[in-house]
C-alpha cells in the first residue's frame, strides 16, 4: 500500500472528502424544506409509531419507516428546529467516510489518489448526508454489510455472516429497495461459503433472522404498490428502466437546467466508455461487480415474479457506488480515462453544490410565512409540495389560514383567488387568471431544490 506524508492524507486516505463535511453542515442548517421532508413531516402528524411501522395511514414510497419514527419521535419531544431533523443523516457521513476508506485501504493494491477518493464523495447521492431520509442510513449500512461479507469470504467466521445480516437488515428498512443488494450479498456468500454454510446449523440460524425483515419489505411494499400512484420505478430495465436512470441521476436529471443536463450527461458517457472498457480488459472481477450484477438479476427476477417495478435513479444508487467502487479499484494502476471519468463525476457534484447553494441564499417558506404572521390573512397556495404547511404547523401552530390547491386545478385557484391576500404560485398563474393589477409580486421563493414559486401580496 502506498503511504504518503502529505498534510492532505490521514492513515493512508485523502482528507479532501472531509471537506465534504462544511457544505453538508451549511445545508443542513437550511431552512429550505424539500418535497420529501415536508411530506414526512405532515405525514407523521396524526400517526402513531405504530401506525408508521404498520402504513396504515402514511402509504407511500415516502414513507421511510425508520426515518419516519425519528420524526414522530422528535415531533413528540417539541423540536422546532429542521436541523435536528437531519443531524443524524449528517453524523452518517463521518460513518461513510471511515467505510469508504476501509473498503479502499483493505483492497489489494491500493494506491492513493486524491481525485478517485473525492469522487465517491462528491457523486450527486452526498446530498442525503444533509437531508431528513432514509437514503444515508441505507447506504452506510450497506457499505457495511460490504466489509463484512469480504470478511465471510476470506474467513468465513459465523460472526461475518450475522453482520451481513444486521447491516443488511439495516439497510433494507431503511430503504425497501435496499433488499436487494443485501439479497445479493447474501447469495454471494452463501455461493463462496457453500460447503460451510449448508452443513453449519449456526449459519442457517443466522440466515433464519433474513426472514422477518424479507417479509416485512415485501408485504409493505406490496402497501406502497398499492397505494402510491407517484412511486418511482419504471416497468423496463434498460432504457427509460433503472440502469439508463443511473446516468440521468449522475448528470442531475430533472435537477439542471435541461441545458446542463444533456452536457453533463455526455460527458458522463463518452468518459465512462473507456473507463468501462479499461475494467473489463484488466480482468479483475471484484466483489463490488458482483453484487451489483446479483442485485439486478434480483430485479429481473422480482419484476416477472411479484409484478415489482424497476428502481430509479436514488432507488437504485447501490448500483453506482458498486461500479464506483470497482474503477477506483482499477484506477490503483493509474489510467489518464478513469481519471476523466472521475473528474467529470466531481464537477457533476460541484454543479448540483452550486444550484443548491443558490437556492438556500433565495427567500424561503419561513420568510413568505414571516410576512404572513406579522400581517395575517388568507393565504392561497398553487401546488403539491408541503412546505407552507410544514412551516405553518412547525412555527405557527397551524394558525395562519392556508389554503392549498393542486398544481393543475384551475377551478380552486381561481375561486379562491377572490377571497386571497397572499398567493404563493408558479410563475404567470397570476396573469393566467387576470388579475395582475389586483396582486403585486413580492419576490421568488425556494424550496431546497427548486426555485420556481412566486409570492404575492394583495394590492
């Protein structure tokens, strides 16, 4: 392994990732609520724990269940503040960081290259280390379980086994699709370990505890199924299907202007075909490469057989960090293409960092909601995304008078528009419905992705 003095490096890894850890702090601290949180937040309000864990009334894909419960428990304790509700996804980031550079120390060969280490940190999924989701908790602890099915391999001790299985557990309840990668470590094990495994009483028993938390995901899946018409997935693998998603999602699809999409999105690929090229001829089939081929024979297997819809984009981000996982790997013999790659991927990062940041210095819903409470009256508001309600109930007890229409419902907008001080909508509604002199445009408001509100006052 190489060493290396450099104030950059600690133990053998790059300290640059830790940087990370600033604007993760400072988005953290945001009063910008995004569309998930917030949905969270309303949704856990008339529950009980209980009813969370059971989805007897929060059915939705949105519905991290362990999250959830942290937010019913904090709702319970009083807490006002939006950070608190994040802390614990940015405390996970520390936990990534020490994985990450477990998982790059541990493999034969290993080379110290700053930009391959600050790319598994700046691929667009570092965003979950500042947001109140499931997705943080889900990656680390199946990096995790990662360390320890390479320990099963090499060593096959029961203990390795019950640890893929508490972290893929782990995993899974944080995120339902999370089962498969742990499916796949699972099968991978047991294949490696096959003459071990099947005549050990103690690792079938270990195996045995896999089962209520397979049922669970199943049978709460099969809820969300159900009940969720907004769910994610796609009913094709390939194209418009999971793996064609990844690349949208690493070139900020449906985030960047279409603009910067499609230029992030070539660049992506044409650096990603040598890369893949130079993988596949070194011959070198890891581990990662493995499960990541397991987990989508899984979703085959799971679509045809239970009807499952194919994972998109943040659903099916293992995927990527596996495949990542594996070219830092190959990159320890240096090649000029994988480092492209990488670079490409980092400014992917930096250009979903910038839109970000952007959005967090814009006026929020806490400051449309300020203006309200300091002059009060009703307040119409053009769409589904939940944070005026939110900051109403957080802040103000639910005592300012808001009343929401969906996005498209013109005949609600439009009746409640006569009785309206405050509008909060998208851009030229007001004109749509004829009533420009009658409304005078205060500023724009930003949600934590986007920034396409308008507010507006009564004359």
């Amino acid at each position: 392994m190489q060493q290396s003095s450099s104030w950059l490096t600690y133990k053998g890894v790059s300290v640059l990732p830790l940087l990370m850890a600033v604007p993760l702090l400072l988005l953290g601290f945001s009063e910008h609520w995004s569309y998930d949180e917030s949905m969270t937040y309303m949704n856990i309000l008339d529950s009980t724990p209980l009813e969370i864990i059971q989805y007897e009334k929060y059915r939705l894909a949105n519905n991290h269940v362990l999250n959830s419960l942290y937010f019913r428990w904090l709702e319970d304790m009083g807490a006002k503040s939006l950070f608190l509700f994040r802390l614990p996804n940015f405390l996970m980031f520390f936990v990534y960081f020490l994985l990450i550079s477990r998982l790059l120390k541990k493999q034969d060969g290993y080379q110290l290259r700053h930009i391959d280490q600050l790319m598994l940190y700046l691929w667009p999924y570092y965003i979950y280390f500042a947001q109140a989701r499931g997705y943080s908790l889900a990656m680390v602890a199946m990096l995790g379980a990662l360390i320890a099915l390479k320990g099963f391999v090499k060593e096959g001790k029961p203990k390795h086994l019950l640890y893929i299985v508490l972290l893929g557990s782990l995993s899974s309840l944080s995120i339902f699709s999370f089962i498969f990668p742990f499916a796949a470590m699972l099968i991978v094990a047991c294949l490696y370990r096959f003459s071990q495994v099947i005549k050990s009483p103690l690792h079938w028993l270990i195996l045995a505890l896999t089962l209520p938390v397979a049922w669970y995901v199943f049978d709460k899946g099969q809820v969300v199924s159900k009940y969720d018409p907004a769910i994610i997935g796609r009913d094709t693998l390939f194209r418009g299907g999971t793996l064609s998603s990844l690349i949208s999602f690493l070139t900020l699809n449906e985030f960047a202007p279409r603009e910067v999409f499609l230029v992030l999105k070539v660049l992506v690929s044409v650096t990603l075909a040598p890369a893949a090229f130079i993988l596949i001829k070194r011959g070198k089939i890891y581990i990662e490469l493995t499960v990541a081929l397991v987990s989508v024979l899984l979703l085959v297997v799971a679509h045809y057989a239970f009807g499952a819809m194919y994972p998109l984009y943040r659903g099916a981000a293992y995927i990527i960090i596996l495949v990542l996982l594996a070219f830092t790997y190959s990159n320890f013999r240096k090649s000029i293409f994988n480092t492209l790659h990488f670079s490409v991927i980092i400014i992917c990062g930096l250009v979903y960092m910038g839109y970000l940041f952007y959005f967090q210095s814009q006026k929020s819903m806490d400051d449309v909601l300020a203006v309200v409470a300091a002059d009060p009256g009703p307040v119409l508001v053009q769409d589904v995304h939940p944070a005026p309600l939110a900051v109403n109930h957080m802040r103000y007890n639910n005592v300012l008078d808001l009343h929401v229409c969906i996005t498209y419902d013109t005949a609600c907008f439009d009746s409640t528009l006569d009785t309206a001080k405050y509008v909060i909508c998208f851009e030229d509604r007001i004109d749509l419905a004829g009533r420009e002199d009658d409304f005078e445009l205060q500023y724009r408001v930003a949600t934590f992705f986007y920034y396409n509100k308008y507010f507006y006052k009564r004359k």
